[in-house]
C-alpha cells in the first residue's frame, strides 16, 4: 500500500479538496483506495457526505487508542464505504484529545504506521488529509507516507510558510523515516487573470523547482470547487466536464 500525506501547516489551501479528488481519481484508475481524516474538524469527513461525525462510535481517534492500548482491531473496523469507490476512516472533535495522548506514549510518531500495518493488504493507496499544522498527528502521518504532496495557494505567505514544512519533513526523513519523499508542490486555488498570481508562481518555480517537482497541473480557483464539500461528492460527479475536474484529472495521471 502506497500512503500519500496532504500536508500544509496553513490552511485554507485546498487540502480537503485535493484529498477527495486525489483519491477518487485514483479510485477512477482502478485502485483501491482509503483516504483517512487526520483533522479533528473532520472536514474530509463532511466533505464525503458524512455531517454528524460527532455521533459516530468508530473514528480514527477511536482506532489510535487501540493501537496505543494494544487492543485488537477487527477487519474494516470503523471504515466506511463512499459511493464513488473509496473508503474512509472518519474523524471527529475526539482526535484534539488524542494530540495530547500522543505526547505522552512510548513511540508516539509510529502509532498511525502501526494501524496502516492492519489494513496495508486491503489498498492499493491511502491518502491522508492532514490537519493544518505540524502537531504530533501530522507527524505521524509524515512518518507513515511514502511521499507528501503539498498543496500551496500562489501568495506570498504561502511560499515563505514552506520553509517551515520542509524543516519538519527533513527532520522526519532524517530520524523516522528514512523512505520520506516529496512527490510535489500543487498550486491551487489559481486566478491567472491577475499579474500577481503569475509572478508568484515564477517566484515558486525559481525558488524550489530545481529541487522539488511542481505539478504541471493547476487547480483553478472555482465556485464549483468550493461547494463540492456541501454536496458530499466529488467534482468528477458535482461538475465532471469543468475545469476544475480536468485539473484534477490531470494530477491523478502524475500521481500515478
């Protein structure tokens, strides 16, 4: 099972939204694919369809405890079925409590590598929707992945807020895991109309693009992007001949 983090410390930044796609684009190539929510606002869990996460027994949180306590898991324990072919491992506002749990376990960076090792043989893929910040959860996440994909708004701030990112996840290669890779920077959230964003991304290009790859594909900034996380789908379903579409489209047939 290959395991791709979403990672931004920022938010805002369309991670949600790539996670979604990614995996059921990847889904769409004939994968089998679980995408897992690390936020503790849950928000790849609403955005799959799934509005009371606070009323579910089973999430993540849930899962991660077992592991710390050493309890058996059964089999697709608290995975649920989305019907655009992938599964999910919800999270709700329990998992806050489990950042703080973390700080105080013995190996507390590989207890959600420890939970993938249950289900690596079911998937093809797992794709993580991190929470935005490098707090003990994301670092878990980074010590699990096989490689990160960074999404990034064409700001500024954005770009400078990297450096930060890249620290940790060199840290995490250096004493974790050693397989880390970045598989790229994605620049979403994209009005080309504007001199500013164009200039931003040249600056992305000449400040990282000989050491990291920057995805060819561009996620526009979209209406129909945004309202995707009301209706529980993806944009393949919400608006499947749009732009927005067509860019994720495209960075499926990188990823893979």
């Amino acid at each position: 099972m290959k395991t791709i983090a979403i990672v931004n410390q920022k938010g805002g930044v369309g991670k949600t939204v790539t996670a979604v796609n990614l995996a059921i684009g990847l889904a769409k190539e004939g994968k089998k694919v679980v995408a897992i929510d690390l936020d503790a606002q849950g928000s790849l869990t609403v955005s799959l369809g799934y509005n009371e996460q606070d009323k579910m027994e089973t999430t993540v949180s849930t899962l991660l405890e077992k592991i710390i306590a050493d309890k058996p898991i059964a089999a697709n324990e608290g995975i649920l079925h989305h019907e655009e072919g992938i599964d999910l491992l919800p999270a709700n506002i329990e998992l806050s409590a489990m950042e703080v749990t973390l700080v105080n376990t013995m190996s507390r960076e590989m207890v959600l590598r420890e939970y993938l090792k249950i289900i690596a043989n079911d998937y093809d893929v797992a794709v993580i929707d991190c929470s935005p910040s490098l707090g003990m959860l994301t670092i878990n996440a980074l010590t699990c992945a096989d490689e990160v994909i960074i999404p990034v708004q064409p700001q500024y701030l954005s770009i400078k807020g990297m450096e930060q990112l890249f620290r940790t996840i060199g840290k995490v290669r250096k004493q974790l895991n050693p397989n880390l890779k970045i598989g790229g920077i994605l620049i979403t959230m994209v009005d080309m109309r504007t001199n500013y964003t164009k200039d931003i991304i040249s600056l992305l290009h000449e400040s990282y693009g000989q050491k990291i790859n920057i995805f060819e594909s561009i996620i526009p900034l979209s209406v129909r992007a945004a309202e995707i996380s009301a209706e529980g789908k993806s944009i393949y379903q919400h608006d499947p001949n749009g732009k927005v579409a067509n860019a994720y489209k495209g960075l499926v047939k990188e990823v893979v």
